[in-house]
C-alpha cells in the first residue's frame, strides 16, 4: 500500500466497474458453461469472454472517429457478439438467447471483498460508479450483485466514454463536489491517470486476475498515484487511517 499526500478532504468514491468492481471474465465463463449445458453448445467460453472484452475499445473508438453515433455500451455489446457468433459457433442461438446473452454485462458477479469493502467505506463517504456501462446496465448490476452505491454515475450522462476528461468533470458536477474532493478507484492505469488530469484524488487497485490465472498482470507505474491497494478492504483500510 502507497500513501501520498493528505486524503482528509475527500468526501466522494467514484469506482470503475468492469474489471475493478466486478469479475467479467469468470461471471461471463460460468454464464455460457450453463448456456453449454442446457444447448450443448460446443464452445470455448473463456475464448469468447476474451475476444468479447477485447473488441469493447475498439468500438468505442469507432464512435470516437463518427464512425458511428453515440452508442450505450449494451448496444456496442451487441454489435461485438454478432460478430462472434459465427467464430464462436453460436449459430443456433435464436434472437432470444442471444440477447439474454448479451445481458450478462448486467449479471455480474463481484470480486469477494467488493460488497464489503464498499459497505465499510459507504459509511464516511458518497460512493458511486463511474463506468461505461450505461444507467441501466449499471443500476440492474448493482440489483444483482448487492452493490451499495449511493447514486449510479455513469459515461452516459456526458455523452462520451472514458478517459474522456468530460466524464470525470461531470461526475465531481453531479456530485456538487470539486475533483480534489472526489477518488476515482479503479484497476486500470489509463482510467486512475485520466481522473488525476482533471484534478480527482486517485486509488488503483491491483486486480491481477481480471484476465484469468494464465494471464500475465501488466507492468504499472503506480507511483502518480494517491493510493495503490490490493482490494476494497485495503482501501477502506488505507482510508480508514485518514
């Protein structure tokens, strides 16, 4: 754990969600095993879960360019697994099962410290997402994974995606807080550099198996960083001694 700077006067957690709060890849692999067992489809589901996430920055950056129009990130969702079925051999899903498919994005599961960790630090600060994933997609996550936040927030609201600075802005707007006020937590460098752009204090958190065991865990430079914890806990620790 790295300590920089005094932390006293934040009153707000903003949390990323995919990868930092809950386990994509795993709820996406146990989600299909089931799908495989009631169809008996014959498919690499930690495959797919991995091609599935690897396309999400590249069709983000399709409506960076105006390729496309704004799009929610259940639709962009969409589009990626259309373009997997066939690969994937998911040419016996109907219309129905592929878009109960495509709403695995809202059931998923956190990783085992999350919902405690988040009910630690609930009790001295405003906590709150900071995700892609659209209003809806968010709000039904949280239904499902018993996540506490105190308000949704979420890339849709500024009508662009992260490391759009315009997000963070309008997150610490929303919250009538000013970005030295507000934390974003997340596990993923480029998100935890983009909020200290505008001024938000930081926390990374190392998730070293978001990709699974076989993955290796990327080289990061946490030391811009105000926090560098292991999971929730440790964060709610580390600010605990604030």
């Amino acid at each position: 754990m790295v300590l920089v700077n005094d932390l006293r006067e934040i009153e707000a957690l903003t949390f990323d969600v995919f990868g930092t709060v809950v386990d994509w890849r795993t709820s996406i692999i146990r989600e299909g095993q089931a799908l495989r067992k009631r169809l008996g489809l014959d498919t690499d589901w930690a495959a797919l879960a991995d091609a599935w996430r690897a396309g999400y920055r590249p069709a983000m950056d399709r409506v960076r360019a105006g390729e496309l129009p704004w799009t929610r990130i259940d639709d962009l969702h969409r589009m990626i697994l259309d373009d997997l079925v066939e690969p994937f051999a998911l040419q016996s899903l109907g219309e129905g099962e592929l878009w109960n498919l495509n709403r695995v994005w809202h059931r998923l599961q956190p990783w085992p410290d999350v919902v405690g960790g988040l009910r630690r630090l609930k009790r001295h600060y405003v906590i709150a997402s900071l995700s892609n994933g659209n209003v809806s997609l968010l709000t039904n996550m949280a239904k499902f994974a018993d996540l506490p936040w105190d308000c949704v927030l979420s890339a849709e609201l500024a009508g662009t995606y992260k490391t759009d600075p315009e997000v963070y802005r309008t997150a610490c707007r929303l919250l009538d807080l000013s970005p030295a006020r507000v934390m974003m937590v997340a596990a993923h460098e480029r998100d935890v550099l983009a909020a200290k752009g505008v001024g938000m204090r930081t926390a990374y958190v190392h998730r070293p198996l978001e990709y699974g065991p076989e993955a290796e865990a990327p080289e990061v430079d946490t030391s811009p960083f105000d926090l560098v914890v292991d999971d929730l806990a440790g964060l709610a620790d580390a600010l605990d001694a604030w």
